[in-house]
C-alpha cells in the first residue's frame, strides 16, 4: 500500500485536492440544480489527463505564483 506523505501542502497535493473537491461540487450540482454541471468533471477529468501526460496545468501554474512549491523539483 502506498502512502503519500501528508506532512507538507506541496504543488501536487494541492491539485489533486482542488480537482477532488470540484469534481465533487460539479456531482452536486449536477445532481441537486442542473445536469449540465456535470460538464464541470469532464473539464476536470480532461485537465488531470493533460496534466498527467503532457505536464501542463492552469491550476498548477497559477498555484506555482502563489508560492506553492513541487514535491520532487527535476
């Protein structure tokens, strides 16, 4: 079982905790106001996938100008 380390809110954590918790807002939205809110995950979903394969991420970038800093830097 892997484990990631919880000690710090680096770069990636935070991604992945924003693109969680907004794909949780788009299924409650979806669900409770309006289907097209589920567009919202498939934005999400998309983005994780480019950032996954290609390295490019919005949100990564303006978090980065914020001061938030990569867990391994290359």
């Amino acid at each position: 079982m892997f484990l990631a380390s919880t000690k710090s809110w680096y770069l990636e954590r935070v991604v992945y905790f924003i693109a969680g918790l907004f794909s949780l807002v788009g299924v409650s939205l979806g669900t409770f106001v309006s289907p097209w809110w589920y567009l919202l995950n498939l934005l999400v979903g998309v983005n994780l996938v480019v950032f996954s394969t290609v390295g490019f991420c919005p949100m990564a970038i303006l978090l980065n100008k914020l001061g938030f800093e990569p867990k391994v830097k290359d």
